[in-house]
C-alpha cells in the first residue's frame, strides 16, 4: 500500500550524523520494535515526511535532512541560565543531564545542563541535533489506513491499531 495522509505508517530507519567527519550511527528503529505514526498528522519533521511520500509497503528509502529541514541551525541565543532558586533543596543536575522545563504558556521542552555556574544551571534549549544534516536509511514495513479512532486521537495506536492509553 502506498504512503498516504491518514495512513499509519510503520517503517525502520537508522539515522546517521556527522562527528568529527565520521557518519555515526546515533538512533534506530528495528523491525522488531518499528517507528510507527500517523502520517500527515504533523508529529514527523515535514521533509522527513516528503521523503517517504512516494514509498509503498516493503519499499526502502535512504536520503539526508540539511539542518534547516531538520531541527534548525544551532542557536547560540538557546542558552540560559536557570536562576538557583529552581533547585532549592535540590540536588544539582548533573552536566548533561536533561531537565523537562516549561514555559509560562504550559509548553514543554527540554534543556540540557551544560555547567553549573554561581549564579544559577546553564542550559542548552537547542535540540541534541540541531545544526546537523541527518541521514536516514530504512525500509517501509507496512502502511495501512488509520482507524476512526486514530483519526480522532491524532496519532498512531501501533501497527496493528489495538494500543491502549
């Protein structure tokens, strides 16, 4: 079946990045354990989704994301400082550690703990991979139409549709 909007799609993928001039292998999706999601739905990267758009079940794909279709440049205005008295009788975060924040509008995101200054916990607000092309290899293992369910939730429930919250 081909790839469609409000079609569920399940597919593997190896994603690739470049470190220091070597591409390294940074996060998968197997067969056993595949990446499934509505398509269309909006929850994928847009370009990701563009990519995939021709393929049909048992098709493979491999193509690069630049940084701007993928998580954006890296932004050096995307790191603050997190005032001390967040953590008051808390023990520190650990550099590199990730903290789940949110914003005054309920949104949330994540930051990663750069350094621990007197002042307060320097975090970075980019995403890990921003900056960076991405390099997706996989196979298409199944695309089938989503339920009424689905539809109505907005997302996937598995690739067989029985996932219960």
């Amino acid at each position: 079946m081909k790839i469609q909007p409000q079609h569920v799609v399940s597919l593997t993928y190896d994603l690739y990045v470049d470190q220091n001039g070597t591409e390294t292998l940074v996060e998968s999706a197997t067969q056993e354990q595949p990446l499934t999601f509505l398509y269309g739905a909006g929850q994928m990267l847009p370009k990701f989704e563009e990519n995939l758009s021709t393929l049909s079940t048992g098709e493979s794909y491999d193509f690069k994301l630049s940084a701007e279709d993928g998580y954006g440049q890296y932004d050096e205005e995307a790191v603050a400082t997190l005032p001390m008295e967040m953590f008051n009788g808390q023990e520190m975060p650990p550099i590199g550690s990730i903290l789940p924040l949110q914003d005054n509008q309920g949104n949330r995101f994540q930051g990663q703990v750069v350094s621990i200054a007197e002042d307060g916990v320097i975090v970075d607000l980019n995403h890990p991979m921003a900056g960076q092309e991405l390099h997706f290899k996989g196979n298409v293992i199944n695309v089938r139409p989503a339920t009424p369910e689905e539809l109505s939730h907005g997302h996937a429930h598995g690739p067989d549709g029985h996932h219960h919250h």
